[in-house]
C-alpha cells in the first residue's frame, strides 16, 4: 500500500519504518526539517534498538522516504496515519494543535482527491476528542464527510519506548475503530501479517483503551515499588517475595479482581491491607497507593449509595448482603455498610440473602452483625419476592443470576445493579427503570 506517516517522533518512525519493512511504499512527513532531513539520508531521528539500520535499509530499497510537503505526501497515499504530538502543560490539560494542524494540512490535500483516502489517527486523544477535534478539522478542510468522502480510523499506539521495533512486529494487541467498512478492511489486510486477531470496537473505546492500560501499568509499577519499599524495611528477600507475587498466575497475574463491579470486602482484604499500611507507617514510609485502596473503596460504595437514593424513592430492598456470591460471611461486607447508612438517614430497608441464616447466626458472623446491623432480623425478608413486593428500589448486591427469575412484577420500580454482568435485558426491566455500574 502507498502510505505517509505524520509526525517522524518516537512512534512515527517505527511505524513508518516497520510499514516499510512489512513491504509498503511509506513517506514519513514532519513539520521539522532537521528529523525530514535525517530520515531522507537514512538515520533515525531517534535513539531506538533496530531503528537505525533499518531506515538505512529500507530508504536504499526505495520504500522508505520523508517530505515536509504534506500535499505530496497525502496525494500518493491511499492510507494516512497521524502519530503527532499530543502533550500536557503538567496539570493533565492536554494541546490537541499538532492533530488539529496536522489534520487541516491533510485535509486540504484531500479536496483535490476524487478516490477513497482513509486517516488512520495514532496519536493518544481522550475519548470525544476523534470526533470534536480530528474529524471535525479534516471535514472542515476537505470538504468532505468522514465514511463518505473519507475514511477515518482510530488505532491506538501501544509500542513501548526502548522495545518499539519489537512491539511493532509482536502486538499486545491492535485496536481498531473504524467509521466505515472499507477502512476496516484496509485496516485488517494491513495487520494480517503481525495480528490476525484485531479487536474492532468504537471510537471511544479504543481512545479509553490506551489510557486505561497506562494507567494500569502506573498503577502496577507504584504497587510493586511499596511492596518493595515494605520488604527492604523489614528486612524481607524483596526478589524471592516476587517471585512467589508472579508465579500465582490464578489471582494475582490474570484477570482475576480486574473486574469492575461493587466494592470489595469481607474478613480479609480490609483487614489486611490496613494491617500492612499500619506496618508501614509504624517503618515511617508513606505508602500512598495501599492507603488509596481503602479509601477507592469508599468512594465507591460513596457512589453506590448516591444511585441508590438519587430517584428520591424511600423504601430500598436488598437482593444479596454477604459480601459476595456464595458465602455467608457478613463480616465487613459492603451491602452492610450500604445497608447501615441507609437506616442512618432513614430509609426503609428489605433484605433477603438465601446463604444468611437469620436466626442461626453464630459464632464472628453473628458477633459482626451485634455490632454492626442489630436491626438486621427486623428487615430480613423470607423471600426475594417479598424483598420486591415492598421496596420501591430493589437493589442487585452479589450475583444477578441468583435473582434473574425472581424479578417479576418490577412495574414502577427501580433496579439498581451493583454487579458487572447484569443489564436490563438481563432482568427484562425497561431501561428508564434499570441503572447498574456498567454504562
Ligand atoms: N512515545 C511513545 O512511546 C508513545 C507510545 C504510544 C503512544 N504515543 C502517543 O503517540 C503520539 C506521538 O508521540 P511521540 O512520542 O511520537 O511524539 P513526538 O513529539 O516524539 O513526535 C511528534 C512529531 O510530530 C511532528 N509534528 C507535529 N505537528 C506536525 C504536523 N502538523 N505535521 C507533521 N508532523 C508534525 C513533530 O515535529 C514531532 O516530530 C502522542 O499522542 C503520544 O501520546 C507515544
């Protein structure tokens, strides 16, 4: 394929350069003479294993070669990726100009083009921003509708800085959103060399994707940097921790607990994770991220609680208490904490577990709810069907399909899902009357 590539910085090399190499006649285009210059005369503008000899390579065989004349570049290409900048002043206020210019200069060489051209942006841009920003400024300077008259696609970079050659040819994965099916094919024959397992979703999504993997692997490397900080305090083989931390590949690496939904809970994780900040506090290190969990988590049941109240409504029933599915244990469950602060600003509250026994608690679970929900055998429930027979809001704790059959006669009041997997399809419940976690 004929392709140019905007922007000559850390990931528009490698692309253009690995397009190159992958066979394609590739023109990499930068408003600066000096990385145009480089690339021309076959250096890498960029410190990058691979890069160098590559672009010597692939700009002696005629594939591989630059231009600051966007014109040119756009009106010999019949595919156009955009990999400019897209930096922040610091404070997460992000300058969208290098897209907006760079899609105006490819957008006016696209008024004279009478075929299909498709604009393939690269570059990180918050979720709106595709349509507000980049396709707006190519339709205003060509004239032309995107999916009609041009074909836009949304791919997100994912190659790491130091490993980009490498990333390029072994994807973590592609992500493609793709306004129309002629791009989406363009997209998929050009992959199927290195990915023949595309994920194609919507612009917004494939925009979220990229941020929440980084935050994600900030978030992972901050983890690992406190349990490590902890382990040297203590005088702990920080490496053989590790080691164990990584081998289980069931909870710890793996997509266990990575699954939006309610609050976590019970007799283990609070305990614990405050019994290891309180360690590091008494070791006088500041271990912001594990003291952020349990506050996270408060926040989110926060959330829960205000979308359980925000419809006005006064009686709310309980479908699940224990702090997750299939288990009794009641100990610092989150439905609890929901269920006690609802009583606290008097709301009336039903509730119905069929794991809880109600009068044969015992032993921690009965010493948990003495102390925290004495009023829980005065609101227990023989019956799901009676928990939604009088409330006026019926909330989802634990696992939707447990009472998927019992939701019947829902005229008039509202579900609130607390789980992941729930919709109101799932429920058959009108949307107006259903709001979960899940957008
Ligand atoms: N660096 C990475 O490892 C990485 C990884 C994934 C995603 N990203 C994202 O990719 C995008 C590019 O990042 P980068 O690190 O390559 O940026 P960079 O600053 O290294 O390169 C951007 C290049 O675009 C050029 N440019 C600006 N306006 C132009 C225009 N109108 N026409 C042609 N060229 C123009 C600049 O001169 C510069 O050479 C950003 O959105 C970034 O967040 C970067």
């Amino acid at each position: 394929m004929n392709i140019s590539v905007f922007g000559l910085g850390y990931t528009g090399c490698v692309s253009a350069a690995c397009l190159a190499q992958l066979g394609h006649q590739v023109i990499g285009v930068d408003i600066s003479y000096k990385k145009v210059s480089l690339v021309q005369s076959g250096r890498s503008p960029i410190v990058e294993p691979e890069l160098d000899a590559m672009i010597a390579a692939q700009v002696q065989a005629g594939r591989l070669s630059a231009t600051q004349d966007t014109g040119q570049a756009v009106n010999e290409s019949k595919l156009v990726f955009i990999c400019v900048g897209t930096p922040d002043d610091g404070s997460g206020a992000v300058d969208y100009k290098q897209v907006e210019r760079a899609c105006s200069d490819i957008g006016a060489a696209l008024r004279s083009r009478q075929d299909f051209v498709t604009i393939v942006l690269r570059s990180t841009v918050l979720p709106g921003i595709a349509r507000r920003k980049a396709i707006a400024a190519l339709e205003n300077s060509s004239g032309k509708k995107a999916g009609a008259g041009f074909g836009f696609v949304l791919n997100p970079e994912f190659l790491r800085e130091g490993s980009g050659v490498y990333d390029f040819f072994h994807p973590a994965m592609t992500v493609i959103a793709a306004g129309d099916a002629c791009s989406a094919a363009t997209m998929k024959e050009l992959y199927a060399p290195i990915d023949n397992n595309i994920c194609f979703v919507g612009l917004d999504e494939a925009s979220m994707i990229k941020f929440v993997n980084n935050a994600f692997h900030a978030v992972k490397v901050s983890f690992a940097n406190e349990i490590g900080r902890l382990c040297k305090e203590m005088h702990i083989d920080t490496r053989a921790v590790y080691d164990m931390f990584i081998r289980d590949e069931k909870l710890n690496i793996s997509p266990a607990y990575l699954q939006p939904g309610f609050a976590f809970g019970g007799s283990c994780l609070p305990k614990d994770l405050r019994t290891l900040a309180a360690a590091g506090k008494n070791l006088k290190l500041t271990l912001p991220l594990l003291g952020a969990a349990l506050s996270s988590n408060a926040e989110h049941i926060d959330y829960a609680f205000n979308l359980i109240t925000s419809g006005g409504k006064q009686t709310i029933g309980f479908l699940g208490l224990s702090f997750k599915s299939e288990t009794d244990d009641l100990r610092e469950s989150p439905y609890v904490t929901l269920v006690q602060r609802l009583l606290a600003e008097h709301y009336r509250v039903h509730v119905y577990d069929n794991n809880v026994q109600i009068n044969g608690l015992f032993g921690v679970n009965k010493e948990f709810v003495e102390k925290n929900l004495p009023d829980l055998a005065g609101i227990f429930c023989t019956s799901a069907a009676q928990v939604i027979a009088e409330s006026d809001v019926i909330v989802i704790a634990n696992n939707p399909q447990k009472y998927k059959n019992d939701l019947t006669g829902l005229a008039g009041k509202k579900i609130i899902d607390l789980s992941f997997l729930g919709n109101a399809g799932f429920f058959n419940a009108a949307k107006e009357d259903y709001e979960g976690l899940c957008w």
